[in-house]
C-alpha cells in the first residue's frame, strides 16, 4: 500500500467542500414544500408563531447549505431573497395545481394532486432548484432535480425555464434540458424529451434545447431537439412524434405509422 497516495486522499479530505449529504439537502426541500403545502404530510401549525419560526428555521438551514456548498457567494443574502420570494414561488405552484386539475380528468381535488401526483412533486423540487440556479448557487440545485428525478423518472434541469400554468401528466422519463425555455399554459406527457441536438462540450452555456411557447401540448414520446428550434403557440405535437425544426402557431404535427391489423381467422 502506498502511503504517499493515502496522504493524497487524505488532504483532499481535509479540503473537500463540507455539503451535507444528497438526503438531508432534500429533505429540506421537503419541509419548505410542506411548510407552503401543510396538507401534503398532514402537518398541524396551531399557531401562527409555529409558521413563522419554521420558515426562519427553514432560512437559517438554508444559509448554512449555501456556506458549506461554496465561499464565493453571498449566503445571507441568497436566502434573503429567496424568502422574500416565498410568496411568489406559492403563487406559481398553485397555478401548477390549477393547471394539473383543470387538464386532468382523472383529478379528483386539489389535495389529490399535492399528495399523489409524481409530475406536481417534481415541479415542486424545479421551481425551488431554479430560483437557486438564478442565483449562480452551486450543487443544491442540481442535487434537488436529481432527487426528484430519483423519485419521479421526471429530469428537469434546474437551468430551464418553465412559465406558469405547468402541467405533466403521468410524467415518467420526461427529459428537460438546461436551455429549455417553456412558456405558459404548456402541458406535456410522458416520455417526452425536449433535448439538445449535440452533446458537444463546446456548447455549454449555449442555447441547446427547444423554445416552447404558450398553450403548447406535446403528447407522450415526442422528442424534440435543438436551441433553434420552437414551438408555436397553441401547437399541438403528436406522440412519438420526432422533431428538429420549428413549427407555426396553431399547428398540428403527428407521427403516422403504418399499422396492419389482421384478423386471427386469416393467418389459418
């Protein structure tokens, strides 16, 4: 055994960046979206001074994340904003909710959608991972999208951005890329990949992934590809459907396969 080499590891020990572990970021998170949506865990605040000292509770934590993940940043004032953001990120979500019930014939209530629906879970994680990622915060971002993905199959980038009114239905593989910017109003199902059209390490920081406008549908596995591409408003783009190349407003493109259907009375 090489002594010298153990050294090495540990020096960078001692000098590696002291986050906490994936599961304790997330649950953070947890608790923020429980702190905002009580009814999710079934959480009881008597009183109002138990709400305010969670969300201080909630805001000191995250200082204390925001520390151990990086030198360079201004953790204090990170989670300043971001609490005095708080309102806000409730008002979007809620309109998530209102877009997941209203385009969902099989949602029974509003409780139904907090508590159960895979694609609201991973909205929930974005939107708080995204105002994160506006703030030039490093690691937390990508670790709370990562644990939704984990646990949802839904991967959304927390670089992308998503306007209100958001809705996945059922959810699983749905692929969001860092560039990706999606207007209001937009509702995607499974499988659906809106991606880049090269991996090449030369286009990071480069605008990769599709534009999607306002009042899109994207039926499930549709794989959209490419920065210049777009989505017109009010389009409607068919399952499996495969593009590289932008559409109109108000159009409809479908994939159209050749299916034989042959009665078991003909193969005798």
């Amino acid at each position: 055994m090489d002594d010298d080499f153990f050294k090495y590891l540990f020096d960078k020990q001692v000098k590696a960046v002291r986050l906490p572990a994936n599961d304790f970021i997330s649950e953070w998170a947890i608790r923020l979206i429980n702190l905002l949506y009580p009814e999710s865990r079934n959480s009881n605040f008597e009183e109002l001074n138990a709400v305010q000292e969670q969300g201080e509770q909630l805001k000191l934590e995250l200082v204390n994340l925001l520390r151990a993940s990086s030198q360079t940043i201004n953790s204090d004032q990170i989670a300043e904003d971001f609490f005095d953001g708080l309102q806000a990120l409730y008002h979007i979500l809620d309109t998530d909710i209102a877009a997941t019930y209203d385009g969902d014939p099989a949602a029974i209530s509003r409780l139904e959608i907090i508590r159960t629906y895979p694609g609201f879970y991973a909205i929930c994680f974005y939107r708080i991972a995204h105002l994160l990622h506006q703030q030039n915060v490093p690691l937390i971002p990508r670790i709370l999208t990562e644990h939704a993905h984990s646990r949802t199959g839904i991967d959304i980038h927390p670089g992308a951005t998503i306007g209100e009114y958001f809705h996945i239905d059922h959810g699983t593989g749905v692929v969001i890329g860092e560039t990706t910017k999606i207007g209001r109003h937009v509702k995607i199902y499974q499988g659906v990949t809106l991606g880049a059209l090269s991996v090449n390490k030369d286009l990071a920081g480069k605008k990769r992934h599709p534009t999607v406008e306002d009042g899109v549908v994207i039926y499930a596995g549709a794989t959209i590809l490419g920065g210049e591409t777009i989505i017109g408003h009010d389009s409607i783009v068919g399952g499996n459907v495969w593009l590289t190349e932008s559409i109109l407003p108000y159009a409809t493109v479908y994939h159209s396969p050749v299916i034989t259907i042959r009665n078991i009375n003909e193969l005798n």
